[in-house]
C-alpha cells in the first residue's frame, strides 16, 4: 500500500511571484504572462503597489504588504517566492525574514555570481528602467558589496519602455519599447569595453533579452534565467538512473 500525504490546497505550482498592481500589457516573455514560464506559477497582486510607487518612491513603504501576499501564496502551495520588480531589492531581508520559504526578490541578486563567472578586468553592466532612481542602496540590498564597480544604464530617455511601464499605460507600442533596449544595448557596448556581461534589472525587458545579446554580443542574464535557476533548486529535474545494468555508463 503507498501513502500519500498531503498538506497544502496546492500541487504543482510550487513557485509563487509577488505581481505590482498595473494595468500594461504583458507580452510573451513578461514575467507576468503566465505562458512565458515552462512550468506552472502561482501569482498574487500587491494591492496599491503601483510600478511608480515601487520605482520612483520607496517600496520598503509596501514591504507589509508584500510580506502578506507571500505568505499567502506560501499558504497556497509555493515553496519559493519572486516578484515581478528588479527595484525590490530593498525587500529582500524583510520578506525572507518573514516567510518560511526561500525568497529572490530581484534578477539583480545575479550580479555577484555573474562576476565571478567573468575573466579579470571584465565586469558586469546592469540595465535598468530607471537610472535616475537606481540607488547604491539598491544594489547592496541584491549583495552587490561595491555598488561604483557596477556600471548602470537605463531606458529612462527612451520613446516608450520607462515611461510606458512606470505611468502604467494601457496600450503600449512595443516596437518601441524594442527600440529603447536596443538603444541602451549600443550605449553598454560603445561606453566601456571593458564591460563582459549584461543583467537586466527590469523584469519588462526579458522579451528583448536576445535583442541585446545579438547587438552586444554579450551574455545577457534577465529574472527569465534568474528563476529558472532558482525553480531548478524547489524542483530538481529527475533522471533515469539505469543502476540495473552494471555496464551503464561505460561506452
């Protein structure tokens, strides 16, 4: 006879994503289009965390509010939490300190790991919606230990990526939004060449992730290759051991 036990309302959707309260749209590749992800998400909305809010002004205002949207998706099932914005970072302590699961706020959280990756004399760059409101204490919150040796780009003198997503807009011409990061893309590579590796802050900027690859030609790390990562520690992928054939594995 084999037991089952069980304990939470939800199976197989053991990654939950905090969502910031707005109305644009979400294109494939958008954390928030449910179909970007190869596996199924839990999502919970923040009320009144609005990407101005959360961008612009200080999300750690919100941080109860967060706290409780995770410990609800937790209570649904999720045995990891991530959000939707790069800039919450800020959160990160508090929330993990709040919920029992593992907690990654930020695709920013990747900028150490992806500087060790590089050669000596390379370095990471990243690639923000916002420069103007980017702040070293952003970047030590994501564990960052030297915010000045991490140069910052942004959209924010773009036609339509920051202030599209930032005022909430209802339509947006993503062409557009294309343009931008491949504006900023040119910018990166034309400023410094000592620069190695890209990571995109905003979790918008995923559906152009191989845009700027192929314009830089530089890896480019989003909260796409961020959770994907973090899913394969709630989830690990299972494979076939053949322990039956004393000759396995030896060709």
């Amino acid at each position: 006879m084999t037991i089952v036990y069980g304990g939470k309302p939800v199976y197989g959707a053991v990654l939950g994503i905090l969502m910031l309260e707005a109305r644009f749209p979400r294109i494939h590749g958008d954390i928030g289009n449910a179909a970007t992800w190869p596996f199924p998400v839990q999502y919970r909305v923040v009320k009144g965390a609005s990407p101005h809010k959360v961008v612009r002004q200080d999300p750690m205002v919100l941080v109860e509010e967060f706290i409780a949207a995770a410990n609800e998706l937790v209570e649904a099932g999720c045995d990891g939490i991530t959000t939707n914005c790069g800039f919450l970072a800020l959160t990160q302590e508090r929330i993990s300190q709040a919920v029992p699961v593992p907690v990654a706020t930020s695709s920013l959280m990747q900028v150490p790991m992806v500087q060790a990756l590089l050669p000596p004399g390379k370095k990471v760059a990243v690639l923000t919606i916002s420069k103007e409101t980017l702040t070293p204490g952003h970047l030590r919150a994501a564990g960052i230990s030297d915010p000045d040796e991490v140069p910052v780009f942004g959209t924010d003198g773009g036609r339509a990526l920051t202030r599209c997503i930032l005022d909430d807009h209802e339509a947006i011409d993503f062409a557009d939004c294309r343009l931008d990061m491949l504006d900023a893309a040119r910018e990166i590579v034309d400023t410094d060449r000592d620069i190695g590796a890209i990571v995109l802050e905003c979790t918008n900027m995923t559906p152009y992730a191989y845009d700027v690859r192929k314009v830089t030609g530089l890896p480019v790390f989003s909260i796409y290759s961020f959770v994907k990562w973090f899913y394969e520690g709630l989830m690990p992928g299972r494979f076939q051991l053949e322990l039956d054939d004393p000759r396995a594995g030896l060709h």
